[in-house]
C-alpha cells in the first residue's frame, strides 16, 4: 500500500511539475505576442509602416483580408503598400487602443481576436473613430512571433447595408 501511494504521489508532483513548465512557456510566449501587439500600436500612433510591417511574416506568405477593398492581400510587399496609402489619408497622427483581446497558444501557432479603436483625423474638422474587429494567426519562427494571416472586419447591418464602424459587443 505505502509503494503504491508513494507511486501516485510521485506521478502527481511530476505532472504538477511538467504543468508548472508548460504554463511558464506558455506565459512566456502569451507575454512576447501581447509585446507584440504593444509594438503595432505604438507604430500605427507614429504612422510607422516599419514597425507596423516589423510584425508580419516577410515574403510571400502573408495573407490578409482587410477592411477596405481590395479584399485581400497577399504577401509582405503587398499589405505594406496598403498601409501607405491608408497613412497618406490621416492628416495628424492617429490613436489607437485594443479593447478587447483573446489569444489561443498551441505549440508554435496561436491566434488572436481583438477589437480596435482608431481616432484619426483624415481630412475633416473633427477626428473620426472606428472600431474594428481583427483576428490574427500567428506563428513561433525562430523564436519569435508573427503574424502569419489577418482578417480585420466591420459589422454590417444587413437590413441597411450599412457599416457599424462603432460597433459595440
């Protein structure tokens, strides 16, 4: 009976121990793709297509369905020029902040669901607010964190046609 129990409660404090160490990782990583995300708005406040684009997958990979047409984009080049136009439009610099934020770790690949208020001034007297809804697949590549895949979305009133740029929970 006493090999027994102490059987078992060797199994257990090792389990415990194995999940003490992937809780560690998992908060390692769970604190480098919230860095992340820190980073991008930092560089969307200042308007800097480098850092923004610093958090992308280089090349070819990349793929995002945005907000506005065209639909989709594919690939680092691609995305980049989007955000240079969308840059050349706000006459200050714009701010931002998620308000919402859920992320999913897996290994090597997580993803994100957030929502994000921009205020910017793109020509008007008044800034004008937007909120939008972004979804993330990011992968671990040689130890860092990128997002692979992207799709940002506004709700649309299907009875109006209408876009729901505040959109509330």
């Amino acid at each position: 009976m006493r090999k027994s129990l102490f059987f078992v409660l060797a199994l257990v404090l090792t389990a415990a121990g194995s999940s003490c160490l992937i809780a560690r990782a998992s908060s390692t990583d769970a604190d480098a793709i919230t860095a992340l995300y820190k980073q991008f708005g930092v560089a969307f406040e200042h308007k800097d297509i480098n850092g923004i684009m610093s958090v992308y997958v280089p090349g070819n990979s990349l793929f995002v369905y945005d907000v506005g047409p065209p639909r989709e984009h594919r690939g680092w080049n691609d995305y980049r020029e989007d955000w240079k136009q969308l840059f050349a439009g706000f006459k200050d610099n714009p701010t931002f902040e998620i308000i919402d934020f859920g992320m999913t770790i897996d290994g090597d690949v997580a993803y994100t669901h957030s929502a994000q208020r921009i205020t910017v001034n793109t020509g008007g007297k008044a800034r004008t607010t937007i909120v939008v809804r972004v979804t993330d697949v990011l992968r671990k590549m040689n130890g860092k964190w990128l997002i692979v895949q992207e799709h940002v979305s506004i709700p649309v009133d299907l009875n109006t046609m209408k876009p729901d740029p505040l959109s509330k929970p």
